[in-house]
C-alpha cells in the first residue's frame, strides 16, 4: 500500500467535497486506528508519517 496514493486520494476526496477531515478521522478512528487527529491530518499534508498499522486502517477507510 503506497502512503502517497493514501494522501492523495483522500485530498482528492476532501476537494470534491465527499467528506470532510474530521468525518475522515472518526471513520478511522472507528475501525480501529489509533492516530490522533493532528497525527492523521499532518499525514494527509505529508508531514508526519502514521504507524503501519494505522496506514492500512487508513487505507480501507478510503478503499485504496
């Protein structure tokens, strides 16, 4: 699973108005990621690299 195919979908998602940060967060956090939120959206800008746990958390919440 590619971490910058993860950050970019989910800032393409975030454009186009599917969902928000903070609904992205929630659904993560509800599926098992333990990230905080400042964690999850430095990750989503590239500024902070998430657990590899938490990555493939992430990345089925946003189906990649």
């Amino acid at each position: 699973m590619d971490v910058n195919d993860i950050r970019r979908t989910i800032r393409c998602r975030v454009e186009e108005g599917e969902f928000t940060l903070l609904y992205l967060w929630i659904t993560f956090r509800a599926n098992g990621g333990v990230a905080c939120r400042t964690s999850l959206y430095a990750f989503v800008h590239g500024l902070h690299p998430l657990s590899n746990n938490d990555t493939l958390v992430l990345g089925s919440v946003v189906q990649i």
